[in-house]
C-alpha cells in the first residue's frame, strides 16, 4: 500500500532553476518521515521555472509514488508511480513546478528526481 500524504508540514528550498529551451533540468523532491503521526514530515526540493513546456525524459528514486505540482496548485498536477501508468513522455506546459514524493510503509525517507527536457 502506498500512502501519499502531502502538505502536514512542508520545508522546501528556495531554488529556483530557470534554464534555456533545449536544456536538460532536474526536478527533485525528497521527504522525511516525522516522528509524530502525521503531524511533521519534512519535505525538501528544488522549483523548476518551464518557459515554453517541458518534456519529462527520466524518472529515479526510491519514492514509490510522486506528485508534479503547479506551484500556486491546490492538487498534484501529474502524479506517478508504482500501480500508475508511467509520466515519461508526457509534457508540462509553461509553468513553475515542483516535484513530493510519498513515502510508502516502513518508509523512513524517500526521493524522486524527474529529468526535464525543456522546449
């Protein structure tokens, strides 16, 4: 069973990563267990600033289920993972985003990082 639980209590890096079309960048997102139920995980990763769109090339991590977020979004944007059909070759439009990863059961910590093709 995977459980992602998103927003008890978030700590992100202020890193935004803006780049040229034509590049390659990565999103990332990490997130600690806390030590109460549900009460202080700890989330951290980068913002990636999309001028035109981007194409996601690569997915890796130990985070069993993830989710793109549009910052500025009350939802996951995009959301991938075991059980899900797979967000290779799918496309973020212009946007800023960042990426959580959910931690699934017996899980102390866990990362995703998404290589980004920008347009």
């Amino acid at each position: 069973m995977v459980l992602c639980l998103v927003f008890l209590s978030v700590s992100v890096a202020a890193t935004s990563v803006v780049m040229a079309g034509g590049d390659t960048v990565t999103l990332w997102g990490k997130q600690k267990a806390g030590t109460g139920p549900g009460s202080n995980a700890k989330q951290d990763g980068n913002t990636v600033v999309v001028d035109n769109s981007a194409e996601i090339l690569k997915v890796e991590g130990t985070a069993k289920s993830y989710c793109i977020w549009k910052v500025g979004g009350y939802r996951g944007f995009l959301c991938g993972g075991e059980g899900r059909e797979s967000i290779i070759g799918k496309t973020l439009p212009k946007g800023k985003y960042i990426v959580r990863a959910g931690l699934s059961k017996g899980q102390s910590t866990a990362e995703v990082r998404i290589a980004l093709d920008l347009k």
